[in-house]
C-alpha cells in the first residue's frame, strides 16, 4: 500500500492548505467591511473639496494656478498604487498592465518617466522594469493616513509646479462592489474641465479671501489633489481585500475538488489492492 500512503500524505497536505485558505478568506472578509466603510466616508469629503475647488476657479479667474497650467517638459509622472501583499487574483496585475501601457505610449513620444510607488508590489515591478522611481512609501497597513502619503506624492506635485513635469497620472484599483474592481489610470495633473466642474445649475458663489486669494486658492487645490490621491488609496484597499477574500474563496473550493478527487483515487486504490489479496488467497486455497 505504498501508493496508497502517498495518496493519504496528499490529502493531508490538501487539506492543511485548506484550512490556511479558509482562515484567510474569513480575515479578509471582516477587514473588507471595514475597507468598505472607511472608503465611503471618504467619498464626501473629496467630492465637497472638488465643489469648493471648481468655484473658487470660477469666482477668481484672473488668478491660475500652476496644477492648471500645460507644461511643455520632456517627462512624465505616475502614481502608482498598488498593495503591500500578494493572494488577491490578479488585482495588481492589471493595474500594472495599464501603466506598463502608458509608460510605453510615453517612451514612444521620446518622453522620460518618473513614478510614485505606493505599495511593494508596484515597487517591485517598477524597479524590475527600469523606471525611475523617484519616491516610495510600503506598509501603510489595513488604515491609509494622510501624512505618510503627503511626502512621497509632494515629490512629483513639486516637480509639476516647477514646469519639470508635463502631465501627472494616477493608477490604482477602483472598488465597484465585492465582485467587480476596475482598474484605474487617470491624469491628475494639469487638473483638466472634466475632473474640475462646479455642479450644474448651482448659482456662481463668491468669496472673501484671508489673507488673500492665491493663498487660498494654492491651499486649497493642493489640498483637493492630495484628498484625490487618499480616496485613490482607500478605494485600493477596499479593493483589495474584496479581491482576496474572492481569490481565498475560490482556493478553498479548489482544495475542496482535489480533496474529493484524490479521496476517490485512494479508494480505488485500496479496493484493488484488497481485490488483489482476495484473489491470491482463492487462488492458493484453489492450489491446497
């Protein structure tokens, strides 16, 4: 019965990954609600900041400031984001298949490229490929925060500001439901008409400025990129652990399947192997 016990180490080691699967699909399950929760709470806020942001555009037009501005440089800037951990199907992989797409398009313009990488799995892929990258941020956790997103993302909005970048672009996955994540690849900079709009039917507001209205308006424009690239951030995270808990789900019902495939090889195999020894112990009563 050697096969046999081979088969039997076979279905113990199936069913140790399992378990494995089964835990993480339940872990990814209670982190995925709270993903879900955190990225709509976020949703208003990015959405009042852009109303605020279009009007003040319109209420001041004399005054433009340098994210609305076309710039004729030779480069061009890209935020990555990805996850920090692998088991999530193939999230990541089409996020990058859109970049690499891009970066293409870019190198065959005669374009250099700078990229923001948030998450290790970007990280690790920018630097196989060869882009520069010129900041970087990983283990952000289960929670995004503001703060360590700012520096690494200031990089490329200084480097716009300054006219050394042409156009800034945003990747990242975003969260439709449990089932369904989209991946994402928008411009961010020059902030254009269709990412800029009061809405419609509003009446034009207008304002006093403290102390003045580029001050304000500098603030607050930087302000309503970096709430972008936040909400950017927890969709991704929303994305990411729906896209886990279906790739965990998945493995556990194909361990399941080889589990009941390698059960029924074994009981052929131990049905033989008593057929064989009923047959050669009639035989050799046959021969006494």
């Amino acid at each position: 019965m050697a096969a046999g016990k081979e088969i039997r180490g076979k279905i113990k080691s199936v069913e140790n990954t399992k378990k494995i699967t089964k835990a993480m699909e339940m872990v990814a399950a209670s982190k995925m609600r709270k993903a879900q929760e955190r990225m709509r709470h976020a949703r208003p806020y990015s959405d009042k900041v852009r109303n605020i942001a279009a009007n003040l555009g319109k209420a001041n037009p004399e005054y433009t400031h340098p994210f609305m501005k076309l710039n004729d440089a030779k480069t061009a800037g890209f935020i990555v984001v990805t996850t920090d951990k692998g088991l999530c199907g193939g999230m990541n992989t089409n996020v990058l298949r859109l970049v690499t797409t891009k970066l293409r398009e870019a190198q065959a313009t005669g374009m250099d490229s700078h990229a923001v990488a948030i998450g290790n799995k970007g990280l690790g892929f920018l630097n196989r490929i060869g882009a520069k990258v010129v900041s970087h941020v990983t283990q952000l956790g289960d929670t995004p925060h503001l703060d360590k997103l700012i520096g690494p993302v200031k990089v490329l909005l200084d480097a716009y500001a300054q006219g050394k970048v042409s156009a800034v672009y945003l990747s990242y996955t975003k969260f439709i439901n449990t089932m369904r994540q989209e991946p994402v690849l928008e411009q961010l900079l020059p902030l254009t008409a269709d990412n800029f709009k009061a809405d419609e039917g509003q009446p034009g507001w207008d304002y006093i400025y403290e102390p003045d209205a580029q001050a304000v308006i500098d603030e607050l424009l930087l302000r309503y990129v970096e709430a972008l690239v936040y909400q950017a951030v927890a969709e991704n995270m929303a994305s990411e652990q729906s896209a886990r808990m279906v790739a965990m789900k998945a493995a556990t019902d194909n361990a399941g399947n080889v589990i009941a495939e390698l059960k029924l090889v074994y009981n052929k195999t131990r049905q033989a192997a008593i057929t064989k020894e009923l047959s050669e112990i009639v035989a050799g009563a046959a021969a006494v």
